[in-house]
C-alpha cells in the first residue's frame, strides 16, 4: 500500500476528437487537461513515461467490427505504454514500480481495480532490458513476431523466411529470430539505409529496397529466394504481398500481421491477386492477433531477453521527444516510413 500526494498532478490528453479519412491529421486529434486524480481502492495511479506507436492504432480509430472495439469519439487515445507508479491502493503494486500497460495518449493513467487485467497492467523489470526495449523486443512488437513465427511460421532450419517491413518494430525482431532458429532470412524495406542496416547490422541475409523501381521486389525475390519462399511474415500487405504470393515454396507458410499498405487507403483494401498460389503449393495463410497469446508472454521475454543480454538480438527505436503534445505529428511517420525503428513517443523522463 502506498501512495505520494497526486492532488497537484495535472493531466494532459490527446483524444479522437473525429474519426480519420486517409491519413490522421491534426483536426482528429482535440487537447483536454484535467486533474490526475487519486486512485480508489484497488486502483494505482500512473505516471506515463513512454509510449508505443503501432500501425494497429490506425485500425482502433476506424468504426466498426474488428479484433477490438473502436477509440469512441471523444476518449482518449488507445496506446500501450510504460510509467512509474506515483500512488496505489493495490497490494500487487507500489509506488515507483515501473509498469506496462494500456495507458493512452495522457500524462497520467487512473487505473481501477476492476481495469488492471483488462489494461494489461504489469510491473517490469528494466534489468532485463531498456524501456525502448520494453516498448520493442520485450513488448507488443516482439511478442507479435515471437508467436507469429513460432506458432503460425513453423521455422526450420535452412528455410527461407522473407519479412516486409524488415526495419520495423515487428519486423526486425521476426528476421533476427528466423536467423537465430537456423532460417535463411530476406528483409523487404524502404531505402537503401534501411536495407543496409538491416543487413549489417541485423545479420539479415540479403535485403530487397521496395523503393528501387517498380519491378525491385519481384526481381529481388527472383534473386535471392531461389528455391521460393518458405515462410513470409507480412506486416505491409498490397503488391508486395501479391509478389511474394507467385514465388512461394511448397508447403509455405504466410502470416498476416498487418497490411500498413492499405491502412490509410480510402478505397476499399486490395485483396491479394495471387491466391491460387496457395492452392497450387498447398500453402496456407493465417492471420494473428497477438492478444491471443497473453498467457504465453513470459516465455517469449524469458527467451529473448535472454538474446538481448547475450548480444545476439539487437533493437532499434525512434524516439520522438516532445511529450503527449507531440504525438498528432508523429503517428503519421509510420505510414509514410519516416521512422527508422520502433517508434516511441517520449512523455517524462
């Protein structure tokens, strides 16, 4: 049980002030201050130190039925995030824990007993890794491509693994467990910078630059997976996904992880042309949504804590400063891949 006087505390929010056409600009985004407020029984109250900005936020923004109700219009911003506990009325927590959770686009997060396991809630430990890391490797990212991978990939040894989005969050992560578990690993990203890093400095096997032509991702492919495609994680969705489609192996294994191509797109999504190569190679295609695994993530951070602390797991983040004012212009560096990294808005120190 313990608590610091929070009555001063201001709190700062970003919330959907309307839901976004295309791309989320500055008009669907309204600034509310209130007070913190002090935690009831049960409750702790959080001070939010960094968050995660994730393509899936674009999708919360949207109305309608998907793997998680819509932001409603006037709410806060849905974003997971770490803080510090600065008062609690809950026996698990205690002032200055560090914790992880769904905290939203705010200062503070007023967290109620019966909210905890819903928001995920949950102390960490900054031994086993940084709080970029925590937001990285060790969070949602990681997570996604430790169980996409693993339970829906199948990786063996000496398989082909191509991942799009290599220099993203989720993306780095699958192509240095793919390397780790025995797999030939091909990258697909943005600009040669990307590519180069994701080479050198990831141990990626080759890298294709999707921005070297119209015919780079298709040629790339040609090159460097001979033999076809074993396992292709995809978090970009649209042509690329179509260009893997042709060279898969058979037997392949593709993950749908998200599809950041078509997000912003106010036509209808772009439905893959080459589908019948799942037919004609007894492939299958799966999506994941990585709140399925929940009571598996322990084991994921075990083993790839274990990875960062032994230097063979490198991560990489973007981090914007300028607290929860600053978040309306860094959410759109993820859909035109600005970012280089996991992007993390900074709020406190």
């Amino acid at each position: 049980m313990s608590s610091s006087s929070t009555a001063t505390h201001t709190n700062h929010q970003v919330r959907l002030a309307r839901r976004p056409e295309g791309s989320p600009r500055r008009e669907d985004w309204s600034f509310t201050t209130e007070p913190a407020g002090e935690p009831a029984d049960g409750g702790v109250l959080v001070q939010t130190l960094s968050l995660s900005l994730d393509p899936a936020m674009r999708g919360w923004m949207n109305e309608g039925k998907s793997y998680i109700p819509p932001v409603e219009l006037g709410a806060v911003m849905r974003a997971g995030g770490i803080g510090r506990v600065v008062a609690s009325r809950n026996s698990g927590f205690a002032a200055g824990d560090i914790v992880y959770g769904t905290l939203g686009v705010q200062e503070y997060c007023l967290v109620a007993q019966e909210e905890i396991k819903r928001s995920g809630l949950a102390k960490i430990d900054l031994r086993a890794g940084t709080i970029g890391q925590w937001l990285n490797v060790l969070g949602m990212p990681g997570m996604t491509a430790y169980f996409g991978l693993m339970d829906i990939g199948l990786p063996q040894a000496g398989e082909t693994v191509v991942v799009s989005g290599a220099a993203g969050a989720v993306g780095q992560t699958v192509g240095q467990l793919a390397k780790i578990k025995g797999c030939r690993v091909v990258g697909i990203a943005g600009g040669a910078a990307k590519c180069d890093w994701v080479v050198k400095e990831l141990g990626f096997d080759a890298c294709i630059d999707y921005k070297a032509g119209p015919a780079a991702v298709r040629d790339g492919l040609k090159a460097h997976c001979p033999k076809g495609v074993d396992i292709y994680f995809d978090n970009v969705g649209g042509e690329i996904l179509d260009a893997v489609l042709a060279k898969l192996a058979r037997g392949a294994r593709i993950i749908i992880c998200g599809a950041i191509s078509q997000y912003n797109n106010t036509a209808p999504v772009q439905g893959p042309k080459n589908y019948l190569s799942l037919l004609v190679n007894r492939a299958r295609m799966q999506g994941m949504v990585v709140f399925d695994y929940a009571d598996r993530y322990h084991v994921a951070i075990a083993e790839m804590a274990g990875y960062l602390k032994e230097g063979r797991m490198t991560s990489r983040e973007d981090v914007v400063e300028g607290g929860v004012a600053a978040f309306p212009d860094a959410l759109p560096k993820l859909f035109t891949g600005e970012n280089f990294g996991k992007l993390v808005l900074k709020v406190a120190d």
